[in-house]
C-alpha cells in the first residue's frame, strides 16, 4: 500500500 | 535496533567527534577536505528534514541533532575559526561532479516522487561519494596525518556494519531498502583500498603514506 515511508535508520 | 546497527552509529559518531578533536586540539584543519565536510553537512540537511515531519524515537532524535549540529559546527571550524589552515590548494576535486548527477539519479529512481522523499534519496545518493574528495586530496598529498586516518576509518566502517545490518533485518524483520542498500555498498567499496592501506600501515604504528 502506498504510503509515506519511515526511514528509521540514521 | 540490532548490534550492527549500533555499533554503526557508534562508529560514526565517532568519526565525527575524531574529527572535531583533531581541528580543535591541533587548531588546523590541514589534510581535510571541505568539500567533503560540505557535503556531509548537505547529505544530514537533507536527509533529516523528516525531524519535523515525523517522530521515530529518542534515540533518533537526539543522533540526528548531533549530526547535523556537528557537520555545520566542522563547517565552522574549518571556514571561519580555522580557515588560515585550509588546504585549498589540494583539495581540488569538482564537487559539481557528484551533486549534479546525483540529484538527477534521485528524481529517476526514488521510492515515492515527494519532495522529502526525492530530498532522502539525494541524501543516501550523495553520502555514498561524498568522502571522494577526501580521498582525492589524500591520493594528492601522499599521506595522511594518523588522526585523520582514524577518521575515516571509523567512517567507512559505519556504512560497512550497516550493510551487516540490512542482512540481519532482512533476514529477522523482512526489511528490505534497495536504495539504501546499493547506495551503502558502493559507499563501502569506495573505502576498500583506504581500508587496506590503513590496516597494513596505521596498525603497524605506521603513518599512512601511498605508494609513490
């Protein structure tokens, strides 16, 4: 599904 | 959070405080390139936008922060405190080189056309070569002072245990980012030949000189 990406990494 | 990743972003603050220590203690930013520090500061700046847009943890917070007050506060250091120090003369390498045909990689092939997104991925584009200028200006002079050396390789390792990282979160949490992936192992195979010299030299006690 298209949605907003969390990038977690640093 | 797995021990790759940790230890990634140990080493790399790391880096960074090495970094800071040697301008400060030796009052001289000699043998560093700025373009590389500029580059830096551009790749945190544009990656760390989604500060304001969104919270991950703590954690997240308060290293992002770090990084992207202490790439301007090296900018500082080298610009204005120290600037007298600055080895321009070596540290010729075009950065339009880099920038241009990554910003234009990053509208080709992105995860989502969206303004923080296409930002993301200049960031993760751009960080995989910013170090050349270093290594340009290094392969110019011959040598490397031995702090300057511990800097980078605590800098290339961070992206080296990251790629550990993907293997592990691929494997236990089903993560999988081929921007992030391709961009850190190209970042890493960058540094291989630094790597080399810097484990058959600097472990020795040895400074880190090229061979003529």
């Amino acid at each position: 599904s298209p949605h907003i990406r969390r990038h977690d990494e640093l | 959070m797995n021990v790759f990743r940790l230890t990634g972003d140990i080493a790399h603050l790391l880096a960074i405080i090495l970094l800071l220590m040697k301008i400060w203690k030796t009052r001289s930013c000699a043998g560093v390139s700025g373009k590389s520090q500029m580059m830096f500061a551009l790749v945190f700046t544009t990656r760390y936008l989604d500060l304001i847009t969104n919270f991950i943890s703590l954690y997240n917070t308060t290293m992002k922060m770090i990084f992207i007050a202490s790439s301007y506060g090296t900018l500082y250091l080298m610009f204005l405190k120290f600037r007298a120090t600055y080895d321009s003369n070596h540290d010729t390498f075009r950065m339009e080189f880099l920038v241009v045909p990554v910003a234009g990689l990053s509208f080709l092939v992105n995860h989502d056309f969206s303004p923080l997104e296409i930002l993301w991925t200049f960031s993760i584009y751009l960080e995989s070569v910013a170090i050349l200028p270093q290594l340009f200006m290094i392969s110019k002079t011959g040598e490397a002072e031995t702090i300057t050396s511990h800097y980078l390789f605590a800098l290339g390792s961070y992206r080296a245990l990251y790629i550990l990282n993907w293997v592990y979160r691929f494997y236990f949490e089903g993560f999988f980012d081929l921007i992030a992936v391709v961009a850190g192992c190209v970042q890493t195979v960058l540094y291989c030949d630094f790597f080399y010299l810097y484990i058959t030299k600097v472990w020795k006690g040895k400074k880190l000189t090229l061979p003529a």
